[in-house]
C-alpha cells in the first residue's frame, strides 16, 4: 500500500515514473486523464489544480514535484497498474499453454469492451411423469431468452510482450448486479489491470480477473465480427456471489451468461 506521506527517493521517483509511462502508453492515456483519473482514484484534489502540467513535467522529468503529488501517483499505480499483475499473467498463461496455443491470432482481440450479462437458465424440471399426454405442464416448455441487457463492467485487452496472451484492465461498473442498470456511466473509474485472456482449446478463450473482494472466470467464445463480440459464461467466486447464488447451481456451475461487445480500439474511447 503507498505511503500517504515520507520522503521518496531519487530511485523510487524514477520507478514511479516509469511504470506510469508504460501505464500511460499501453492504454494511450494523456497527462489530463491521468490527472482526472488521480484525483478520483485517490482524492488528491490538488490533482485538480494544475494537475495537468504536473503530470506532464512528472513524466518528462522537467521539475521535481512535491510529496504528496508523488504519493497520489504511488497510490494510483498501485491501485490501476499493480507491479506484479503482468508477471502473474504471463505465468497464468504459460502454465495453461499448449503447443496449438502459441499460434493462435490473438491481435483482433485488441480494445475496448462492455460487457453484459444475463441469468443463466433455469435448471431442466424432472423427467414427464408417466401418463402425461398431448397437455405439456408449462414449466416444460423452452422458455425465451432475455436479451443482454445488464451491463455488468468496461474491459480493456491489451498485448503483454512475453506471452501470447493479452492483459486484462478492467472496471465493474454494476457490482451488484441489478437489472435496472442497462447503461454504463458517462464517466466511469479508471480500469485496472486485473487479470489475463489466454486461448483455450481450438476456438475459445479463458479469462481471468481478480479485484479486492472478487475473483471472475470467463469462458468464451467468438460469436460476430461487427463488431466484435465474444459470448459465453461467468463464474464469480466470492463470499457475496456463494450466498447470492441460485440452489440449484453449484460452485463451479456458472453465474451467467455474459456478452463482450468491443466499442473501440486503444486510445480511441
């Protein structure tokens, strides 16, 4: 956890500064929105006053900013780009890998994503009971599928140089999951590197992402290309998803159905 205050040395500022240099270009983020996502993410609100320029001189190394600018740069790394999440993606990865995997074409998956859920389906009644003729009970019927209509989080996919696998950032916009909540936010948080996408037999991919409170696994595959959409299911792992979940599903059982509809490329939301 960063330090709220203390003095930084030479060497820390030159490693805060260049992990928020590659943070900046992996997601082609200007001195302004990191500005903006700093002061929302820590609530650093002389952030707010100038906080532009001091981004700008920060990453240029043109002027030595003061302590508790440095720390509110700690504080958001920490929290949008932790140190260890691209090791921990490649490692994910490779332990998954086979030999079919390092060939896979994972370029087209690059970018921005919303993704939605929906229920899963109910699970199948009991079989007919004997002596049930032409009148089939209701419950029997297939019903319709509701459309993807609950938007769930904001996704970012983004190439990791040692691996054929891709970063996941990403920002639960509908923690709770309500079904009232069909929009996103104008303005949402800032995502964080959260997790990894690796392909996942001959057509599929396999995502994880992690956040304080939540583990989240999806698997998926590519249903359309314009745009872009992957579609499979969600499985949370967490004490509120264990008590919230439905009886008849069990622990490994998905929690839903999901739906990732790419928006736009890096640097272009």
């Amino acid at each position: 956890m960063a330090r709220k205050t203390g003095n930084f040395t030479d060497k820390e500022r030159e490693r805060l500064r260049a992990r928020l240099r590659a943070h900046a270009a992996r997601y082609d983020l200007s001195p302004q929105k990191i500005s903006d996502q700093i002061a929302t993410k820590t609530g650093f609100e002389a952030a707010l006053d100038g906080g532009r320029k001091r981004v700008e001189r920060f990453l240029k190394a043109t002027h030595k900013q003061p302590e508790d600018f440095i720390a509110a740069v700690a504080s958001y790394l920490n929290d949008v780009a932790p140190e260890d999440v691209e090791e921990s993606a490649i490692a994910f990865a490779r332990l998954l890998a086979q030999p079919h995997d390092k060939n896979a074409d994972l370029s087209e998956l690059i970018g921005q994503y919303r993704a939605y859920v929906r229920p899963m389906r109910n699970a199948p009644p009991p079989p007919l009971p004997a002596g049930v003729g032409t009148v089939i009970p209701i419950e029997y019927l297939e019903q319709p599928r509701p459309d993807f209509e609950i938007a769930y989080a904001i996704i970012a996919l983004t190439p990791i140089d040692k691996s054929n696998a891709l970063l996941v950032a990403d920002a639960v916009t509908n923690v709770a999951i309500d079904p009232k909540i069909d929009s996103f936010p104008e303005n949402p948080v800032a995502i964080s590197n959260a997790g990894v996408l690796v392909p996942f037999g001959f057509s599929g991919f396999l995502m994880a992402t992690q956040s304080i409170m939540e583990t989240r696994l999806y698997r998926l595959t590519k249903v359309a290309d314009d745009p872009l959409t992957l579609r499979g299911h969600l499985t949370l792992n967490s004490v509120e998803a264990t008590v919230n979940r439905r009886r008849d599903l069990q622990v490994f059982d998905p929690d839903y159905e999901v739906e990732m509809v790419k928006v736009a490329g890096i640097g272009d939301g």
